[in-house]
C-alpha cells in the first residue's frame, strides 16, 4: 500500500510493474491514480487519510504500519488516527530538513498531542523511541 497524495509513483517502478502478480493498493487524492490503474494497480482515491483508512477498516484491516515522511505524518496525527508513533534518533545533527510531522502544528500547548506511555532502547548506535498515544 502507498499513500501518494499526488500520483507521483511512477508506472516503471517496480512495485507498479509487479502489481499484476502481488497486489498493490495506491490511496491517492481523487483524479491521481488513472494511468496507475492501466497497470493492474488498485487505486483508492479519497480527499483524506481518514477517509482511506475509513475504507481499510471496511476491507478489515485492523492494523497499519506507517512508514511515511512528515506530510503524511502530520496529517495522520491531525485527524487523531495514530496510535503509537515510532521514532528513530541517531547521534548526528543534519538540519535544514523537514521535521518529523509537517502541516500539523498545536496552537497552544493544551492542544499538543501527549504520550500515554513513552519507553526507549538503544538499537546499534541509534535510539528507537516508542510513545504509545492511546491508553492501552
């Protein structure tokens, strides 16, 4: 599954080119997925993240892992669809980049989305920060 706001994944790439023999689902916004579909893909069209995970949870799917860049991310966190974010630290400083949620941001700090539960280990030089969001 993709989630490509834009249809911008390519029809020569090989997830599109192998999707004839291992099903592919790209959620895209609506008009993006035409030349995808030609190509045995199955494009879902939807104006939002909710609504494509509306259509998930219809098809029972019960879990998502969501490995997305910021834009994704805000968007899931503002429509309050996460619940555990997974983030991995390392021990450089690379600046200038995009933050971990971009097009989401709390107004006030009441408005900041909290951790029920935080835990973190140490995986290589790295660290793996697990904040689960919902009560367990």
């Amino acid at each position: 599954m993709v989630f490509d706001r834009r249809g911008r994944l390519p029809a020569s790439s090989a997830l599109v080119q192998s999707a004839r023999e291992v099903p592919v689902l790209v959620v895209t916004a609506p008009g993006g997925g035409a030349v995808l579909a030609e190509h045995g893909v199955e494009v879902l069209e939807t104006a939002s993240p909710a609504e494509a995970l509306a259509e998930l949870g219809r098809r029972e799917v019960s879990s998502l892992l969501v490995e997305g860049g910021a834009g994704l991310a805000g968007a899931l966190l503002a429509d309050g669809l996460v619940d555990r974010l997974a983030v991995f630290t390392a021990p450089i400083v690379l600046g200038g980049g995009p933050g971990l949620v971009d097009g989401w941001a709390a107004a006030h700090l009441d408005q900041a989305v909290r951790a029920a539960s935080v835990t973190a280990r140490e995986v290589g030089p790295d660290t793996l920060l697990v904040a689960e969001l919902r009560e367990t």
